[in-house]
C-alpha cells in the first residue's frame, strides 16, 4: 500500500511540473477538469460515457461539462472548444498547422501524406498541387462529372421501381470521378468498386482506436482484430492506387509528352503534374502516399455528404420539390457556367455539411503560445476544434437541428456569423479539393433528382446516431429510397 501511495506521489509530483504550464491554463480558463490518473490521463471519460468514437466522446463529453473542456491523452493536454473566433484565431495561426498526436494513429494508413506531414513540407507540396485545382481546371473537369453522373442514372434505371441506395454506392461514384479526372486514365480499373467499398470496411474499428490510446497503435494494427482488418483493407487501398500509378507511368512513357515543362503543367490532370514532380519537389514515396489520401479523402468525404444529401432531401419533401423546380429551370444539360444558377442545390448542400460535416473534428498542436485576447493557450496544447458542435450551437444558428436550406441562400447567407461554418475546416490547412467537390455534389444532386424521387421513413434529424474515425457517417445505413419520375 505504502508502495503505491509513494509512486502515485512521485507521478504526480513529476507530472505537476512537467505540465505545469497546461495545468495553470486548464484551472484558470476553463470550467472543467477532469482528475487526472496515471497512464491514461483522463481517457477514462469517454469509457465512463459509454463512447467508442471521436465524434461521440467529444460532444457527449461536451454536452455533460460544456465548452471549452480538457482531456489528457495520456501526456498530451487537449483542449476542447467550439468557439467560433477560437477556432478561426488557431488555425489560420502558422503556429499551429502541424497536427495533433491523434493523428499518429493514422499515421499507419496515410504515412508523411498531406494529411499529416510537417507543416513545411506539406506547404510545399500543397502549393505544387494548387495548379490541379484552379477554376480552370474544374471546367474541364465538369464534362466529367457530367458524364460519369448520367452513366450512374443509367444504372439506376436498371433497378427495380423502388429500390435502395447506400454509402457504398455513393463512394463509388465519387472515386469514379476522381479517377476520371485527377487521374486521368482512359479506362476504368476492375478494382474501382473495391477501392470504394474497403474504406467503409474498417471505418466502425479505426474509430474505436482513436479514443483507445492505451494500446500502441503498432500492437493494434498486427494483434487486435479490428486493427487486422484495418491493415488488410488498406494494404488493398494502396494495392490499387500502386496498379493505377504503374498505369500511368506505362501511359506517359507511350506518350513520350513533355511534362516537366512550366506551360504543361498548368492544365495536367492532378496525378501527371505528381509524376513531373517527382524527385523535384516530392519523393516517389511520398507522391504514393499523397496520391493514396488524396484518392481516399475525395471518395469519402463527398460519398457521405451525397448519402445524407439525398437522406435529408427524402425526408423533406417540399425542400426535393423547391430543388427540382431550380433544376428543372436551369435544364438538363448542366455545364460550368450552370453552376452559379444551382444556388438552392448548393443551399441543400450547405445545409447538409452543417448538420453532417464529414469532418467533424480538427486537431492542432501549437508550436507558440497563442493570443487569444482573453486568454493565451500555451505552446505544446493540443488545440482540438469540434465542427460538429459549432454548426449545431443554438447560439449562432436557430433552430439547429431543422434541416433548413434556405439558411444559406443569397438573400441570408449574411446573416451567417463569420467562422460559424467551416465543413472544408479554415485557414491555411484546410481542404484543397472544396470547390471540386462542391461542383460535383451539384452536378449529381441535380440530374439524380432531375429522374428519380426520393423518399426515407426518418422523421427528424435527432433519429441519426454518427461515429467517427477520419470522417463521419451514420451508425447504421440511412434510410434512402429512389423510384424513377414519370
């Protein structure tokens, strides 16, 4: 017994001033914190809470203790807020755009891509790569678009008068467009749809990992059964993105074109200004694992909006009906220049990304303190930002769990407070493809529901439970029917 006082005394005595700087902040700025125990910190909230992913140990923790809360992951002091001026101050800080040890345990996955690299090595890469994502650029990729969304209509029609539609469905679409457009292969791999499908394989596993930090993550992903799953399907993901770059690669050397010229690369498809770089500006390793991230972020983010997308629109019809008669005006041929008249299918989309942002949740480390103005966070916390409480705080948003498009038409889109909605996260690290993305989604949305109804048994949006690991979804398939417009 003496034994165990003695350590326990020692640990805390070591711990006080190792941390003292974090302590001091957390007791004088915040209403909350937890007691802090040996080894595990205060991960013990989220299993007294009964939570097994980010998103639910976040805002169940946050709406039992309120924000800003603390949370010692192990040694690492979190800082939990859902300020909106906070969270834009932190990260458009360059102090802070290297990101939190939480994203170690992804780091397996997506090794020094930019998800995760340095912030001096990311900027570099990233600003190589903007020349992919000028306006430009996405005019030529709408045709795309365009054609890929009437191939799936195709398909659609195939089913059965009323049928069913799931994430899957909606991955695959999405990394069809990807591989159409920033790869820019003329043919299809035969492994298309199993790419799409083996990131929702280990999403449910990866998320019960991130609020577990007592098991190394090593130890998980080669002893532990979701960890093992989750190391098999991404050894598939990077199986495929491999076949697709070696394609490539076996493409320019037949073409023999000249990529390395200034003039060329302005208007190259994303993987052929990657390959031009290589050895320059990226190793080959790391353009692998840029391309295995950037081809899994652009599947999933934009496959689960559009799974929510036309969830929501089914639930409320007389929002599917405002919708169609915008589309049905703009007509059904939709190019670039269409885009600007789908203000009320991208006001749907918005409204969608507020109450089901696919990443709910940004984690930063500061290298220098932070002024706040009413407060300085101290350098090495680690700055944890929940988007998803933010756009449903009652403070900024009426209202907040109705699905309201007409919150983001032009007429109102002012009366939106600034930093109140960032599903594409802020500042100099935030989302590279947002604008591809948002062309896409309305695009789809706009000749699918042009042909098909929809229609869902959810009533409310308090009926959908999420769990997160890199992106959200819905704990169980949404509920989302189509049946062919007569």
């Amino acid at each position: 017994m003496y034994f165990i006082l003695i350590t326990l005394l020692i640990f805390y005595t070591v711990f006080i001033f190792w941390k003292w700087r974090f302590i001091k902040f957390s007791w004088k700025n915040n209403a909350f914190f937890a007691p802090i125990l040996p080894v595990i910190g205060t991960m013990y909230l989220p299993v007294m809470y009964g939570c097994t992913d980010v998103i639910t140990a976040t805002s169940y923790v946050g709406s039992k203790v309120g924000f800003p809360y603390n949370v010692w992951m192990i040694f690492d002091y979190y800082y939990f807020t859902k300020d909106p001026m906070d969270i834009k101050t932190v990260l458009h800080n360059l102090s802070a755009q290297n990101k939190a040890s939480v994203y170690d345990d992804i780091a397996y996955l997506f090794p020094n891509s930019l998800l995760i690299a340095h912030y001096k090595d990311w900027r570099i890469r990233r600003k190589a790569y903007m020349k992919c994502f000028k306006p430009s650029t996405l005019k030529s990729y709408c045709s795309d678009y365009f054609q890929n969304a009437l191939d799936k209509i195709d398909n659609m029609r195939k089913e059965k008068s009323d049928f069913a539609m799931s994430y899957d469905a909606f991955n695959r679409l999405t990394f069809k467009n990807f591989f159409t457009t920033s790869v820019g292969l003329n043919e299809e791999p035969g492994s298309l749809n199993i790419f799409a499908d083996k990131l929702l394989e280990f999403e449910d596993d990866l998320a019960k990992k991130l609020v577990n930090p007592l098991i190394h993550v090593m130890l998980w992903y080669h002893l532990h059964p979701g960890g093992i799953r989750t190391a098999n399907a991404i050894k598939t993901i990077r199986s495929i993105i491999k076949q697709i770059l070696e394609k490539k690669m076996h493409q320019r050397a037949d073409a023999k074109g000249d990529f390395h010229s200034e003039d060329n690369n302005a208007e190259l498809p994303l993987l052929d200004l990657m390959t031009s770089l290589k050895e320059s500006i990226i190793s080959e390793k790391d353009l692998f694992n840029d391309m295995v991230f950037i081809a899994a972020a652009a599947t999933d983010t934009t496959g689960h909006t559009l799974m929510m997308a036309f969830t929501f629109l089914g639930m409320f019809p007389d929002v599917q009906e405002t919708l169609l008669e915008e589309i049905t005006r703009v007509g059904s041929n939709i190019t670039f220049d269409d885009l600007l008249k789908l203000s009320y299918t991208e006001a749907v989309i918005n409204e969608t990304l507020r109450l089901f942002p696919v990443v709910p949740f940004v984690g930063r480390v500061l290298d220098k303190d932070i002024d706040l103005g009413h407060k300085v966070i101290p350098r090495g916390t680690h700055f944890a930002a929940s988007i998803f409480d933010l756009h449903r705080d009652n403070r900024y948003w009426p209202d907040p769990l109705k699905f309201n498009p007409n919150r983001f038409l032009p007429e109102n889109i002012s009366k939106v407070q600034p930093g109140t909605f960032i599903p594409f996260s802020t500042g100099p690290r935030d989302c590279i493809g947002k604008a591809q993305a948002m062309a896409m989604m309305k695009i789809t949305i706009a000749l699918i529901i042009r042909n098909f109804k929809i229609h869902s048994k959810h009533k409310s949006i308090e009926e959908f439970q999420y769990i997160s690991g890199i992106t959200m979804k819905t704990r169980q398939q949404p509920d989302c029917h189509f049946s062919l417009r007569q």
